[in-house]
C-alpha cells in the first residue's frame, strides 16, 4: 500500500513539475489565473504540495 501511495505520488509530481517548475512565466501566470478563477486551486495546491512531499521523501 505504501508502494502505490509513493507511486500515485510521484506521478502528480512528475505533472506538478511539467507544468510548474519547467515552464515559463507567461505559462505560470495563466494556469494560476485558471485555478483561482474556477477555484481549483483550493483543493489542488495543497495536493500537490503533499505529493510533492511523499515523492521526495
């Protein structure tokens, strides 16, 4: 089980990191304009901060 909670982990942040850390800063802005305008990033920001936390552990 704890296998597939790191596994699952490391997955959303390999996408966190496509999206986030290896994009520019036009891209960065846009997709957190996204999120905060249809209020996804109250549930996905601290998702990804704890996957992000599990996978580099």
């Amino acid at each position: 089980m704890a296998s597939r909670i790191k596994r699952i982990a490391r997955s959303i942040d390999d996408v966190t990191r496509a999206v986030w850390d290896e994009s520019g800063p036009l891209t960065k802005a846009v997709v957190l304009v996204l999120l905060v305008v249809t209020a996804t990033a109250i549930p996905l920001v601290p998702i990804a901060l704890a996957a992000r936390y599990v996978a580099n552990r």
